[in-house]
C-alpha cells in the first residue's frame, strides 16, 4: 500500500536515526518527502510557517508528527507542551518516537496530549516494522483532525469542535 498526500513531520536531532526512520518509512510506501526538523526551535518554526518554511506548498503542515523527547534547544516535552497551545495546530496528531526515558518523562509527553508513546527499536527491520504499523494505522485507518488555519476557522475537517 501507498500513502500519498501524507505529510509527515519527523522531529529528530539524531541526523542517523532520521535518514533511516525516513528510508522506512519510504519503504513502507509513505510517498511524500518526510519533512525533518532537527530541534524544537526549527520545528515551531516549520509548523509556525517561519522563515525558509513560509512556502505551504514546498513545507505543508504535516498530519502527523513523529517526536523525539531528546532534542537540543527546545525538548521535546517543550515541544508538545507550545503544540497544543497553538489553535490551528493543538489537534495535530503526535506520536513520541524516542530512546527509553523515565516514566515521568512517558506520562508528561501524554499529559500535554501525545497521541501515542513508542520507542525507538534497535535494529532497521524492526523498525521497518514499527513504521508499517504507523503508517497504516495513522495514515491509513485513523480519521485525522482538521489542522491549520482552515481547521481552527472551521472548528475542525469534520465539524464543530466539542
């Protein structure tokens, strides 16, 4: 199966853990670019249109968003927390894909609203697994919210939000 029309956002500092969470996600049929964000700050800045990500149609927003909690600048925890304050963008589906950290740092990602917590496998077939499964439930099974500006106007894709 493909997934077209997917944007996703991988936010990761580790620049070898990117290409190869991006080449399984390629292999796993996931046709559009996977926008990367190395730290927090040039993520809000992509999310936030900033900048170089100012052109919608070369940096659309994503409906997805993988996560790493360890990034440099702004954590990923501080991430989460200015996402889901954000109108337009609080409904953006995020999944923390990261190293095992503590548990306070597993149930903070899901107090400030992650929609799901996976960690990082130690091999590339793993991981070509762990992103098939991904990729189908998230962009294929799942209904995503309305994000954006359109979304916040619109009170979501799929009518008024609750």
């Amino acid at each position: 199966m493909s997934y077209v029309h997917h944007t996703i956002l991988l936010v990761d500092s580790d620049s070898d853990q990117a290409h190869f969470t991006r080449l399984a996600l390629q292999r796993v049929g996931v046709i559009m670019p996977v926008q990367l964000a190395r730290d927090g700050e040039e993520a809000i800045a992509y999310l936030s249109g900033a900048g170089d990500f100012g052109d919608r149609e070369m940096h659309p927003l994503p409906m997805l968003m993988l996560l790493d909690l360890k990034l440099p600048h702004i954590s990923g925890v501080g991430l989460l927390s200015w996402l889901r304050e954000q109108p337009a963008l609080r409904r953006l589906p995020v999944v923390v894909l990261t190293v095992q950290v503590p548990a306070t740092d597993l149930n903070r990602a899901y107090e400030l609203g992650c929609n799901s917590f996976l960690f990082k496998p130690n091999s590339f077939n793993a991981l070509l697994v762990l992103m098939q499964g991904v990729a189908q439930y998230w962009l294929g099974f799942n209904v995503p919210p309305g994000v954006g500006a359109e979304a916040a106007e619109a009170g979501g894709q799929y009518g008024p939000a609750a």
